[in-house]
C-alpha cells in the first residue's frame, strides 16, 4: 500500500482531489489531499511543506518511522512545492500533474518567464479558434471539460485564495530527490501538450504519460488520473 501525498495548484485547496481520493483508496491506497496557506502572503514553500507534513501527521501517516511508501503528488503550481516536500517526507517518488517543473531555486515568477508556456497557450488558442483576453477565461480554460455537477460543486466553493507574493519565492531545493512521473492532460489549454511534453524531456529526461483530460483533470478524468499514478 503506497500514500499519496496530494498537493493542489494555485489557490491551495485539497478539495481539488476529492474526485481522486476514493479512485485511490478503491485501488488498495491510501491518499492525503493536501490544503495550503496560499492565501497568506508571508507563506513560501517551506511553509506550505511544513503545512503538508502536519496533515499528513494529522492523518496517521508516521514519516519518522517510514512506515508508509509515501508518493507525492502535484497538480501545476505544486510543482514547486512537490521537490521539498519530497525531501522531507523521504518520498519514494514524485508525480507531477499538468505540473510547472521548476529548477533547483527557481521561482513561479521565473518559470513563467523563460519556461515558453505563455506562448505555447496563446498558439493553441489560436489554432482552435479562440481569443484570449487579458486575464485567464476560467471557464473556457480550466472547466472545459469537468461535468456540469462537479463545475457547480467548485462554485459553491468560491473562490480560492492564492497570494501574489509566491510567484517570487524560490523553491529550495538542490536536486529531485526522488524519481518523477510527469502527467500531462491531452486537452490541457493552460500549459498545452505540445508545450509539457518536451518539457518533461527537456528538464527531468521522462517521457510524460498523457491522459485523457484538461487543466483540472482530477475533476474530469480522476480514473484515468488513480490508473496513471499507478
């Protein structure tokens, strides 16, 4: 039996998983969804890693002892979070989920930056014929493919909160310290395949597994999802 360790994007909540949980648990597993400070801007990965380590006490895990095969998993802008928390509960691996794949201290605001993924969704928005405009459609960008019930459901969760000065925190950590599976969403519109794909190669040498799914695939796709993390 492994534990996963799951980490949500921006906005910070573990909710985001709900839909992943039980597809885990019904495979033989056991799966922590993760809540982090992100509406506190005095909170840096180190802080959002100390947050993960308690819940993850808080639910039986026993890190100390090692008593669990613990995998940690990050959806997008956990990305930055997953290394360090990583290393601290002495994971076995890492998967990352239509994840920004940062380098040893770099920052959100860097990766954004110099990454290409800015590009690489303006392109695909392009050749499907639709118009961006300034700030993200979440509709149009994140929702597109999530069921009409679970769409409600994440409205009635109201909006989460996610503090700007994150995206000038750099993610302490040296070197992975665990083996990466990078999980990209066919239908991501946010950072496109096209763009994740050669990217994963690019900064950890993996071939992504693609499934089926947008931005938010743990709310379209989380069968999918469980059989990929396995």
């Amino acid at each position: 039996m492994a534990t996963f360790a799951l980490v949500p994007g921006a906005g910070g909540s573990g909710w985001y998983w709900h839909r992943v949980v039980p597809e885990l648990e019904r495979r033989g597993h056991r799966a922590v969804a993760l809540d982090l400070p992100s509406g506190d801007p005095a909170a840096d990965f180190p802080a959002y890693t100390d947050a993960c380590v308690r819940q993850l006490r808080n639910a039986g895990v026993d890190i100390a002892a090692g008593d669990a095969d613990i995998v940690v998993v990050a959806q997008s802008l956990g990305g930055f979070t997953a290394p360090v928390l990583a290393e601290r509960v002495r994971a076995a691996r890492i998967v990352l989920v239509n994840a920004m794949i940062p380098l040893p201290h770099e920052t959100p605001g860097h990766w954004f930056g110099h990454s290409g993924a800015g590009q690489a969704r303006r392109a695909l928005a392009a050749a499907e014929g639709r118009e961006l405009g300034d700030d993200i459609d979440e509709m149009q960008e994140f929702f597109h493919d999530v069921p009409d019930d679970v769409v409600e459901e994440a409205m009635r969760q109201g909006e989460p909160e996610q503090s700007d000065a994150i995206m000038d925190c750099a993610t302490p950590f040296d070197v992975w310290p665990a083996p990466v599976t990078v999980v990209t969403g066919r239908d991501d519109r946010l950072f496109p395949r096209d763009f994740q794909v050669p990217f994963a190669k690019e900064r950890l040498g993996v071939d992504a597994v693609v499934v089926p799914g947008g931005h938010l695939a743990a709310l379209s796709q989380p069968a999918a999802l469980a059989d990929a993390f396995l």
